[in-house]
C-alpha cells in the first residue's frame, strides 16, 4: 500500500524483524530437514545443528529398500500413500464437482441440502473413531486400501461440496442460458459447458483435499495395520517406537513423505490464495 | 457418507451407554460411563489440556496470522510475496514431520533449543525439559502446532485486506490517521466476516489435535499431554474400553459442536 514518508510508522520496525524471524525459522528448519537426512546417525547425535561431512544417499537407499533396524519399508509406505491419496481425491471429485454444480441452482431442497453439508463439516472425524472404524472392519475392508479411501471421502466431501456451490454460483448464467437455447438438456450443460471450463474448481479442491488425505495420521494409525496398505504418516511413526530411534534414517523419511507436499506447493503455490480465499469468504 | 458419518456418529451416541469390550455384545449401562468420567483423573486432565489447547490455539493462532498479514499488507509487493510463499510454507507439510522436527529441537540434550541456550550462557534453562516437564509439554506442542499453522489464516487475512479499496486509506490519512489505527480502526472492521469465518474453521480443524501429541509424546510424560483424541484412541485400542471410548467421543463432539452455530451464521447472507 501506498507508504508516504509522513505516514512512516516507528512500529514497522518490530513488525518487520518479527516477520523476517519468522520466515528465517520457516526457512532454517525446512533447509535442517534436508541437510540432515544427508548426515548418518553417529554424526547427527554428536551435533545437530553441522552440515552433513558428506552428501550420502544411504539412509534413503535405507529407508527405500526398508532396510532400517527395525525394517520399515518407506518405500512401500510411499506408494500406498500415493494409491489412497488418488483414489480419495477421485472419489472426491467425482462428487462434489456434480453435487457443487447442482447445489448452486436454488431452490427449497438445494437450500435444505447446503445446510446439511455445511454442518457435516463440523462432525470432526476423531469423535466417530471408534463405530467408525467397527463398521469398516464389518463389511471386511479392515486393512484395505478402499477401507480408508471411503472414510476420506466422506471426511472431505461436505467441505468440498461447500466450495464448489461457492465456485459455481459465481458461473455467468448467461452461458448456460444459451446453450439451453441451443437445445441441450441439464445434463448436457453440465457435461459440454459447464464442465470444460471447470477446470480451476477441480485444482482448487485438490488444493484443499490433497494435503487432508495425504497427512491424515488417526484413521491411517487405526484402519492400516499391515504393511501392504499402511500409509506413510503411521509409518513414520513406526521409527519412534524402535528402539534407540535411527535419527538420519527419520529425517529421509521425513523429507520423502514432505516431497509430495513440497512439488505440490511449488506447482499449485499460485491458485492456493484463491483455493483458500473461496472456502473462508465466499461460502 | 451416511454410513461412514452419520451412522458412526448415532452409534457413538447409543455406545456410550454401554459396556464394550469389543469381544461381547455391547451391555446396556445407563449413564455409568459419563458418571465415571468426571472422577477420572485422566479424563479430567485430558478434558483440561483440550480446552487449553482450543483457547490457546485460536488466540494465538489467528493473532499470529492477523499480525503477519497486517505487516505483510504494509510492505512492498515484491517482498509481501516472497514472505507470503515461505510462511504458508509449512501448513502444508504432514504434522507427524513438524512433530519429529520439533521433537528433535526440544530434546535436551542434542537439541536445537537448549543447545542454544547453554551456547549464550543461560545455562539453568538450557537443562528445560520442553516435552519432559509435566506443566510445560503441552504448550511445547502447542507452540509446535502454532509455529506450523500460522500461515492459513495469513494468507486469508492478507487476500482480504488486498480487497479493501485504498481508497478508504488515503481519506483516513487526510485525516492523520497513522498506520496503528488504520490497521485497527479499518482494516480490521472491514474483514470481520472474514475473520469469524477463519475462527470457525481453525477451531473445527486444530481443537482436537491427535498427530502432535501422539508423535511427541503419546501423551506423556503421566498423562500430562494427554488429550481427548489421545485418550479415545488409547482406551478403545489398548484399553479396548469402547463404550467408555465413546463417551469420551461424545464429549469431544460437544466441544466442537457451538461453532456449528457460528459457522451456519457466517454462511447466512
């Protein structure tokens, strides 16, 4: 905003190292992150603020091959995040883009209909843990990778479905009017017009959904307790129940399951404000 | 979604009148498990650190945001942006990855902080066990989860003062308002949907932390971490107390459930 000297506040100094601290503890702990996961264990424990005296790969080599003390198979891991992480937010789309579309047209029921799932987003998903989790085991899909895809879905689909009404009210009407005079029916709207154009609704519910259901650790703790589904939060945390925890091997595991945060932010970085700022304003 | 929300959330309602092992039926028992509840000690510890941590982490949380955005908001373009993309940053990493990082910075002996401490001569404090301490380790999460989180309702508060007309500013101005109450007397007005929208969100996301605490401490040292999410999870799959579980659940669904209000509210225009 426009600064004139005259207006120059004394409280912008504070302000302004407050805001520089910040971003040099943001910056500091991610570059530690890295450089560590380089460094092997006895060099991490005798100090660990040093840079690594080499670059080796071997504690992701490790934690890839699962060839840590106790073995945990990061790689594994990575992938089973990877199939449950696209799955959800498939499964997401496939509903709350339609349901979105159709909930911005108003009448009784739509209204009806917001209302319900915009009250659903306050069910929190710890406080269903335990029935939850009993009627998943119930229709056998315990320690399956649609056992956890399903409960994600449900988790984030009323938030999304909220989003997307948001995004499709602001849809010039206009266009759709014309091509109805064109002849074609709702359901061709929604697949020949509305649809193509709506691409920015779709990466903004990933935007809002990929980190949800990649970072999820309760359910992921509960639901996966075998190691060809267990995801990579839970198992990360089988590190810290080991015995004498293998520091340098956490660290690679923790930057290979930030990776796909990280390639995420990088490519999507832009249109996360407007991701953001279409869930907290317009509703 | 009825099944896997709806449905679960009756049952835990119907289960928390009832004895469960998970092995038997479910027995009928009233309103035993609630009645036990308020004279167990843990329970009460965990209700205290939850209610902390909502209180704590909505003050602190969207006050760090709100402070970080109003500076932001006053710098130049260029640098706003380059502060605005490092301080998001970490909102997006897991929570079990900011957990071990900080898990590693408080450990006493290698870690960054009291290493820190003992370096610049405050040698009594560079012994503090952050997670160790029974009255500190709560906030030592809660820090960890403020320093990660900050950055969402920054970035929303930022996006919303950009939409103030400068306008508004430039006559306050003409009038000697100085930064200080524009930014209290202006800004802060014309983004008040806005920020009550970011307090309902941020209290149904973050008021029942479980990765922080579970990857830090498991809720330890005692119970003095403990937290309601916490404790369901380890009465119902270690202690395979269920309906007890339950009851814990509902208690946690009730600390959540007023802001359904709020939000519902901040929807209606």
């Amino acid at each position: 905003m426009g600064d004139g000297p005259s207006n120059f506040s004394i409280l912008r100094i504070p302000l302004y190292l407050w805001v520089i601290a910040w971003t040099i503890s943001e910056l500091f702990v991610f570059f530690w992150m890295v450089y560590s996961s380089f460094k092997t264990n006895p060099e991490f424990l005798r100090n660990i603020w040093s840079l690594p005296s080499s670059i080796n790969f071997g504690n992701y080599i490790n934690d890839l091959t699962g060839h840590t003390s106790p073995p945990i198979p990061i790689g594994q891991y990575l992938l089973n995040s990877a199939v449950v992480s696209s799955g959800s937010i498939i499964g997401i789309l496939l509903i709350s883009v339609p349901a979105g579309y159709v909930l911005s047209k108003k009448s009784r029921y739509t209204d009806l209909l917001f209302y319900f799932f915009l009250a659903m987003i306050a069910i929190p998903p710890p406080a269903i843990l335990i029935p939850l989790v009993y009627t998943v085991r119930g229709l056998g899909l315990g320690n399956s990778f649609i056992g956890i895809i399903l409960p994600y879905i449900s988790f984030n689909v009323p938030f999304s479905i909220v989003l997307s009404r948001a995004f499709f009210k602001s849809f010039p009407k206009e266009l759709e009017e014309a091509a109805r005079m064109d002849g074609l029916s709702d359901m061709g709207v929604f697949l020949r017009m509305v649809l193509p154009l709506s691409p920015v609704i779709v990466v903004i519910l990933l935007i809002v959904n990929f980190p949800n259901v990649w970072n999820e650790l309760l359910y992921a703790i509960v639901l996966l307790q075998t190691n060809n589904v267990r995801t990579i939060q839970p198992g990360l945390l089988l590190f810290s129940s080991a015995f004498g925890s293998q520091w340098s091997e956490i660290f690679a595991g923790m930057v290979m399951s930030s990776l796909p945060m990280i390639v995420f932010y990088i490519i999507f970085q832009r249109y996360i404000v407007k991701a953001q700022f279409l869930g907290a304003l317009k509703g | 979604m009825l099944i896997f929300v709806l449905y679960p959330l009756f049952q835990v309602f119907s289960l928390s009148f009832d004895n469960w092992s998970g092995f038997t039926a479910p027995v009928y028992i009233g309103l035993s498990n609630f009645a036990f509840l308020f004279r167990d000690p843990v329970f009460l510890q965990a209700l205290a650190n939850n209610f902390i941590w909502v209180i704590v982490f909505l003050v602190a949380n969207n006050a760090a945001g709100l402070f970080l955005a109003g500076t932001l908001d006053i710098m130049g373009k260029r640098s706003a942006r380059f502060f605005r993309i490092v301080l998001y940053f970490s909102v997006l990493l897991p929570s079990v990855v900011v957990s071990y990082l900080f898990l590693a910075l408080y450990d006493p002996n290698i870690g960054l902080i009291d290493s820190f401490l003992r370096a610049i001569g405050l040698t009594a404090l560079g012994s503090t066990e952050w997670l160790g301490n029974f009255h500190l380790t709560i906030y030592s999460i809660l820090f960890s989860s403020i320093w990660q989180y900050a950055g969402f309702p920054m970035l929303i508060f930022l996006a919303a003062f950009s939409g103030i007309s400068p306008a508004l500013y430039e006559a306050a101005r003409l009038d000697g308002a100085s930064e200080w109450s524009i930014f209290w007397r202006i800004k802060i007005p014309m983004i008040r949907p806005v920020i009550i929208t970011v307090l309902a969100l941020t209290w149904i996301w973050n008021s029942m932390p479980f990765a922080q605490v579970w990857t830090m401490t498991q809720g330890g040292p005692g119970h003095a971490s403990e937290v309601l999410a916490t404790y369901v999870y380890r009465e119902a799959f270690s202690g395979f107390q269920f309906g007890y579980a339950s009851a814990i659940s509902v208690i946690l669904f009730l600390i959540i459930f007023p802001v359904v209000v709020l939000f519902v509210r901040s929807f209606e225009k």
